[in-house]
C-alpha cells in the first residue's frame, strides 16, 4: 500500500509568505517525516513535476530505471502561453499551495524559469551532496563553464544535459580576437569602419527584416537591465538606449520574410561585418556555419553585444532536472537524474540529427567530437560549399579549426537562470523606435516602468 505524509503543512506554509524564509528549518522538518514510497511490486514510486511532457529518456522503457515508477504532475496544463511572465506567476502559485498542501514533487523537470521557483523556495536538494553520497556523476565529469553556470551560491539545485549557443562571428582581419564579446559600443564603432570599407553590418542594409538589427543588439542588453535577486532593472543608464539609436538609424529599405530572421542563410563575405548563427550540437551542421560558411578564415567570436562580457547567449535545450529537499527516496531520485544526464538518442550512422545540442558532459561531447566520418551528422565527415565562382568543393574540417571550434565551447558563460520572459515586452516597445514612432528614451522610460512594476509587485 502506498504511504505519503501530508503532515508537511506546518513547516511549509513558511513558504507562502516569501517563499524563502526559514528553508533549512523547512527542509529539516519535512525531511524528517517523509518515507519512501514503494508500489506493491516494490517499485520506488517519485512524485515528479514536469511542463507539458516529460523529455524522451523517461518514456524509452527499454532503458528508463525498471525499479522506479513516476507519478505526473504537469504544471503547464491549462497555460496558453507558458512563456509569458503571468502564467510564470500562475505556475508559482501551482507550486506554492502544492508546498501548503503537502504535496510536494521528490523531483522537478521544468524550464529555469519554472526551475528557479524551486530554488527561490529554498525547496531544493543540493546535487553536489548526492554525487558525495551515491556516486555516479561527478564534478570532473561536467564541462567545467556549463557547471559553474548551474551552480547557485556553492550549490547544485539542478542541472541540464545540453545546450545551445547563439553567437555570432566576424573575420579577425576586420575585428581583433580581443573583441570577442564586444560590447554595444564597440560593435557600433567597428560598423563605422566597417561602413567606409562599403560594408554592411550584417546585411542589413540588403533586404533584412527590419527587427533582426534590434534583436541582435538588445538582446544581450536588455537582460543586462534586469536583476531577478533584487527584483529591480535599469534600462535608462548603460548601452541599451545609444544602441537602440542604432537599430533604429540603421533600418532596411526592403525586407524579407523568413522563416528564421535569427540566421543569416547566406553566411559572411567581405561585404559584411557579423554573421549570427546557432550552434546546436557538435555536428556537422557547425562544421557547415564556420568553416564552410566562412569561407575557413580565422574568425573572431563576437558574440551579441552585452555590456557584462557575456555576449554569447547560452539556451538550455530542454528542461533543467533537480530534486527537493523534501524528496521521499533521494538515493533512487538521483539515480534518475543520473540517468537522465547520459541519455543521448540512438543514432544511426547515417541519419543526420543536428538538434541534439552541446552535452554539458565531457564524455557526451568527446563522443560527438570523435564521431566517425561515416556517421551522417559527423563534424568529421566530408562536407560540401559553395565557392566564389558558384561552384562547389567538397572539404573536411581542418583538426585546427575544429580544435578552436572545441576551446570556444568551454569558454561560454552559462546562465540558464537570465530573465528572458521580458525579452517580448522588449521587442514590443522597441517596434514604433524602429518605425521612427518613438524616441529610444521614451521607449527605455515605458519599458523601465512596465518591467519595474511587475517586478516590485511579484518580489
């Protein structure tokens, strides 16, 4: 018969009010009461909470723990639209009466937005403990920058399996390799440069869509602006509003419309400046967006403009795992999110899957970055481009070029935990800037307003 306590009541109804307050006293005494829960079978039964469906590893029954046993709890039903700052607030209401009520998950796998509502309740089980007490993971085994990005305060409140990075190149014979992550001001003063060689800055000036230029260059501003842990922003001192001058003095006469105005298909040539593009796995779709795309030139890795250094934007591609403190069964709980970590999809030899993201595991990209030429979303296999004269030239990976492509992976910073549901209050308010509706000062006061007022009635 199943036993599950529901004496948690007391101690975390401290959580209702802050939602931090006392939580060593609150993960003590929950702790203290909980008991695993077994099916009759003998199966370990973990409460896990989850957004609109659990990642594939945990419905492969070939391979999923045959000893363990999930019970759902899906904190996206009902949302029509997860992303937007109100269902977040809606989602953190869900989880604060489950924590009242004493129905608290023994897991979570949730976006780091819904992930940092665990670890703001001081409801979450430091992973660095159970890798000291159980084994399996380690710390030597992580990338060490996408394991400083997870850690908060000394701890491990969770963890993701791969990633993405959204950066963007220049040729270093145009921009230096100390500009790497340039800053607004410095990507504006090499356009200038840039623009008396008769360049573009990244086509824009060329049939872009016209809210591409504002993208790259707020993006990594505007979260700058905003501190979550103090629940204020700034957007009227920094880059943000010379920058937002910028894109709006900078607008396109003609535009396209693609299906992704993130990625300039066309890669970089002497006629511009910037080529932004994503990396999404080890693959030989990066092999593609550097080498064959860039003609091989050396390349400086710009990244987008930011203020902080932090101008490549690194995306969690998937949810974040962690565990409460308050979990009935840590030891099975962690051998999950074990699991979980090196789980990768079979790949047949020549599929190719360039989805996959880059593993936040050594092991996992070693493999990827060894991956036999004969695989079809091998980095090592014989790629195709086009050349000057329209033709085209088959090439493989220079070991140099993929070795610089290997050194730049470990040097990103991660922060998964950024406030990135703004971003679309942003872009929205930017729109008449860029129509020449609207000064950017203006614009940055609506915005400062709107984000700060949100943010003092939520802290």
């Amino acid at each position: 018969m199943k036993k599950r306590i529901t004496s948690l009541t007391a101690a975390l109804a401290l959580l209702l009010t802050g939602c931090s307050s006392s939580p060593a006293q609150v993960q003590s005494e929950a702790k203290a009461a909980q008991n695993p829960v077994l099916t009759d079978n003998g199966k370990t039964v973990l409460k896990i909470a989850y957004a609109g469906g659990l990642p594939a590893a945990f419905t492969d029954n070939m391979n999923m723990p045959s000893d363990i046993k999930l019970e759902r709890t899906d904190y996206f039903k009902g949302l029509d639209d997860p992303g937007h700052p109100d269902s977040i607030s809606a989602v953190r209401r869900s989880i604060e009466m489950d924590m009242i009520s004493g129905n608290v998950p023994d897991m979570f796998v949730l976006p780091p937005v819904y992930a940092r509502i665990f670890i703001d309740c001081g409801i979450t089980a430091d992973l660095f403990g159970c890798m000291e007490k159980y084994g399996g993971i380690q710390k030597e085994d992580f990338l060490p920058n996408m394991l400083e990005g997870m850690t908060v305060d000394g701890r491990l409140p969770a963890m993701v399996q791969t990633v993405y990075i959204k950066t963007a190149a220049a040729k270093t014979k145009f921009v230096p390799k100390e500009y790497e992550n340039w800053t607004p001001q410095q990507a504006m003063d090499f356009y200038g440069k840039a623009h008396d060689l008769g360049m573009s800055f990244m086509g824009e000036e060329s049939s872009w869509e016209s809210d591409l230029l504002p993208r790259y260059f707020l993006t990594r501003s505007a979260s700058g602006c905003i501190d979550l842990s103090s629940h204020t922003c700034d957007f009227l001192s920094g880059s943000f509003i010379p920058a937002l001058d910028f894109c709006a003095s900078h607008v396109p006469a003609e535009t396209y419309h693609g299906d992704d105005t993130d990625v300039d298909i066309s890669g970089l040539d002497d006629s511009r400046l910037v080529f932004p593009f994503m990396i999404n796995g080890f693959n030989d779709a990066l092999a593609d967006d550097t080498f064959g795309r860039l003609g091989g030139e050396d390349i400086t890795f710009v990244g987008y403009p930011s203020d902080d250094g932090c101008g490549t934007e690194v995306i969690c591609n998937g949810p974040m795992i962690g565990i409460t403190s308050v979990c009935s069964s840590e030891e099975k709980a962690w051998e999950l999110a074990g699991y979980w970590m090196k789980w990768q999809k079979k790949l047949e030899k020549h599929m190719h899957d360039g989805t996959r993201g880059i593993p936040v595991l050594k092991e996992a990209l070693d493999r990827d970055y060894r991956r036999p030429d004969d695989y079809g979303n091998s980095i090592n296999r014989v790629q195709q481009r086009l050349t000057g004269n329209n033709s085209l030239e088959e090439y493989t990976l220079p070991q140099d070029y993929k070795d610089m492509l290997y050194d730049y992976v470990l040097r990103v910073e991660f922060r998964p935990y950024e406030p990135s549901q703004f971003m679309n209050t942003v872009f929205e308010e930017t729109d008449p800037v860029i129509a020449g509706e609207r000064s950017a000062e203006k614009c940055a006061e609506i915005i400062q307003d709107r984000i700060s007022t949100y943010l003092s009635e939520k802290s």
